[in-house]
C-alpha cells in the first residue's frame, strides 16, 4: 500500500449468503470488533446481496461500514426480469458496487463488453465501482496474465473519463485463487497490481494511475493478509470467504488501517 497517494480500501464481498437478519447480526458483529479501533486509514465496505441491503445500510449507518451490491444492470429500467438497475441501488443508500466479478462471467455469461456497459451505468448513476479483473489458471500457465488483466482492464475502462477514476477501485482477482484456499504469493499479486497500474497510466496519467486503488482478491484471510498488504502496489483487498467471519475481516481492516 502507498497511502501518500492513493486510500486503501478493504471490501467483503459476501456472495449469496446470509438473509437479511443474519445481515444485521454480521454488520453489528463487525462494528463490535472495530469498536474503539481508529479505522481512519482505510476505506470499509461490505457488498450483500441485493435482499440484504435495506437491512445492511440500517445496521451500518453511523459506523465506518460503507454497503456495496455484488452486480448491476446496465439499463436504468425496463424489461429485464431479475435484474436491479444502479439508480435503484443508490435510492436504497448503497455507494459501491462489483463490477465484473469472476463468478458473473464464468457462471452468468459476463463478458469484458457487458462489464463496461455496467461500469459506465454505475458512475453514471453516482456509484463507486469495484472492477474485477483476472486471469484463470490455464492462462497464468501460458504466461498471458499480463495480457489478460491489461485487455480486461482497457475493455471495461472504455469511456471512462480520468475525472470518473476517481469513482474507480479494481480488483486484481486472479480466478485460480478464489475461493480456492490458494492464494497468490504476494510478489505476484504485487507485479500483477502493478501492470494494472501501468495500464491505468497508459490509458490516463501516471497521476491517475497513482491514484488509483487496486486491491488483491483471492483467498486473502486474516493470516495472510499482512503480507500482501505490505506490497506498494497492493491497496486493499477484496475479501470472499473470510468476510463472513467478524474477527478475521476485522483483522484484515486493522492491518490495512
Ligand atoms: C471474492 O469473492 O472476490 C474472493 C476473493 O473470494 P475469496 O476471498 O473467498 O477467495
């Protein structure tokens, strides 16, 4: 983490669990743990599935705890049964949501096209995105992560303005260690966050490149976390699996505070 210039951000992404009063048990569960801690050195949000919301920004109001959704559509309204629009998750008092998450393309048909049309609705609706990109295990084998993360990252960041970066935090999740227990060493998730960077420089400045928040995502846990977050170009983390434990997600959010 480089906090001169960018904040550093722990987000949980809760995945399809917990009903909207074990929302309410887990959001106080976290706020107890961080009671009396000084969190003012990093950003902490929790992405809950879409019937937890109301639930989950009620129990968090006046705590550091900012809620996030895990997906949105990228129409405002319309004919599209089952899906949330970004313009109602802000009327619900959500801030961020997960753009692009793995699980979206490799279970729900998400490609780099739908992502950006997504990205592009949220900040146009006054969300802060949480953009994942990442590469799968066959293509860290065939040393085209780089090329990967670089395409998925220019093809999602497409018509966003430098202004808009601002609003942007992406998620370096290489897909092999989600969920998995395997977590990348934290030099690969350091080199990958970096190339993320460059691309960002490229794209805009080395100002907004430096900016800009890029977390690691994959299997991070309380035990691991230390480690990856003392690498300068990791910012945070996006945390599965170990944000449904209240101690462990509070340990990841006091070693990035
Ligand atoms: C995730 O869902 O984004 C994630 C990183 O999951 P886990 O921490 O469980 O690997």
């Amino acid at each position: 983490m480089n906090k001169e210039f960018r904040k550093a951000i722990i987000a949980g992404n809760w995945k399809m669990n917990k009903t909207p009063a074990e929302a309410v048990e887990l959001i106080n569960a976290i706020k107890a743990e961080l009671e009396g801690k000084d969190t003012s050195g990093c950003g902490i949000i929790a992405c809950v599935p879409y019937v937890d919301i109301d639930a989950a920004v009620k129990a968090a109001a006046g705590s550091p705890i900012e809620i996030g959704a895990e997906n949105c559509h990228w129409e405002k309204s319309g004919a599209y049964t089952g899906e949330i629009s970004a313009d109602m998750l802000v009327a619900c008092g959500v801030n961020y949501v997960i753009i692009g998450h793995s699980e979206r393309r490799q279970y729900f048909g998400e490609t780099d096209v739908t992502v950006n049309k997504r990205v592009l609705a949220a900040l146009e609706a006054g969300l802060k995105v949480i953009l994942c990109v990442g590469e799968l295990l066959e293509e860290r084998e065939q040393g085209i992560t780089a090329e990967i993360v670089s395409m998925q990252t220019k093809i999602a960041l497409m018509g966003v303005t430098a202004e808009q970066m601002k609003n942007i935090i992406i998620a370096y999740e290489p897909v092999w260690a989600i969920g998995t227990g395997k977590t990348a060493t934290a030099d690969q998730a350091d080199e990958v966050c970096g190339i993320i960077r460059n691309v960002v420089a490229g794209l805009y400045c080395d100002c907004v490149a430096k900016a800009t928040t890029i977390q690691y995502g994959g299997s991070m846990n309380a035990k691991n976390c230390e480690e990856l977050l003392g690498k300068e170009n990791v910012d945070g983390g996006l945390i599965g699996g170990a944000s449904l434990k209240a101690p462990d997600f509070a340990t990841i959010i006091n070693a990035a505070c």
